[in-house]
C-alpha cells in the first residue's frame, strides 16, 4: 500500500484508537508532583514495579517541603527495588528543591522548565505537560520509538529526533495519546524481538509487516 508518511502516520493513530479507546499513563499518582517523581522512578525500571513502591513513598511524602526535608537514606531505602536508587532519591529531593525555588511551588508547565529539573529529560516533561497540562506532547518511551520505525515514520532511535519527526506527522491533539497506546501495543502485540504481526491492527500498512 503506497501511502505518505502523514497517511500512514493518520492510519496509525486512528487504528490504536480503536484498539485502545483508553490512552492512560500507566504509573499511578495523585498529583503533579507525585507525577514526576514516579516517571524518575521508572527509568530502567517497569511500571508495575514503580506501582508498588510508590504508594509508601507518597504516603510518608506529602508536600515538596517533606522531601526537601527527608533523610535521604530512608528514601533510597523505600524505592531500593527500582534500581539507581541512590541517583533517584539525590533527583527527588532536588526535583523538589527546584520546584518550590524556582517554580513556586508549582510544577512548571513547558518543556523547557521542567528539564531544569534534576533527572528530568525531555520524554519526562512531555508527559507532565501532556498527562497534567493537556499541552501538545510525544513522549519517546522506547516502545514508541521501536513501533514508529517498523511502521516507518521514523528511521532513528534518537529519541529527540523521533520527538520532532513525530511532531511533524503526528496531529497535535492526538500525540500524547498516540504515544500512551503506543506503550499499550508495544507490551501486547508488538513485542521487542517478537512482534505478533498476525494479529496487529497496523499490519496493513506497517512497512516491517509487509516486508
């Protein structure tokens, strides 16, 4: 099927829809802040785990002056299990510092804030505008940027080069959306090494499909 990146970019976004009528942010939380710190929690780490850490550690956590104020050692002892714990306990305190310092007290609305913040990339903020501020966003988690290059929008695995690209093709409204059922996809049908092609809603216009 002879189609333009933009059409088969549509096609994508209108399949995963249908597939997944409920694009939701797997990690769970009760606030901005709570946000950000369980996205630095899931680096090298899996939501599930994240899921069942957190809960502790917002319940003992509630204000940025609670982690401002921690023992350090007790953070890293209760997230330990999402790995790089000493990194991660050192980016909340200073996530938190950072907020109430230079934000206010508010978790910052643009990408470009938020990546002043300690541990905060730009897959990171473009969640936290997109989930909480309802801003335009492409978060390039790594099942995003697998899919995006079997269907062939993409021919990079550099993540701010599959963000910009994305935004290119992918309609403004849709894209944080796009991306959460592109995690969906990615975990269910469109496994890393062993991509169940027979049963994919893309399969019709997936370049790797057809091949």
């Amino acid at each position: 099927m002879n189609m333009t990146d933009k059409q088969r970019a549509d096609a994508a976004v209108a399949a995963l829809k249908k597939e997944y009528p409920l694009a939701e942010c797997a990690l769970k939380e009760t606030n901005p802040f709570e946000l950000l710190v369980a996205v630095r929690l899931s680096a090298q780490c899996t939501d599930a785990r994240v899921n069942l850490v957190t809960p502790a550690l917002f319940e003992k956590y509630r204000t940025l002056d609670d982690y401002i104020n921690a023992d350090i050692n007790d953070i890293e002892n209760i997230i330990h299990s999402c790995g790089f714990f000493h990194t991660k306990a050192k980016d909340i305190i200073g996530m938190a510092k950072g907020v109430r310092d230079y934000f206010g007290g508010t978790v910052p609305d643009t990408i470009e804030q938020l990546v002043t913040l300690p541990g905060v990339g730009r897959k990171t903020a473009n969640l936290i505008v997109g989930d909480i501020y309802g801003k335009p966003a492409i978060v390039t988690d790594t099942h995003l940027i697998r899919i995006t290059n079997l269907l062939g929008l993409v021919q990079t695995k550099d993540p701010y080069k599959v963000e910009l690209r994305l935004r290119e093709l992918i309609e403004p409204e849709e894209g944080n959306d796009f991306c959460h059922r592109a995690v969906l996809h990615g975990r269910a049908v469109c496994v890393a090494r062993r991509p169940a092609c027979s049963r994919c809603c893309m399969k019709d216009f997936c370049l790797s499909a057809q091949k």
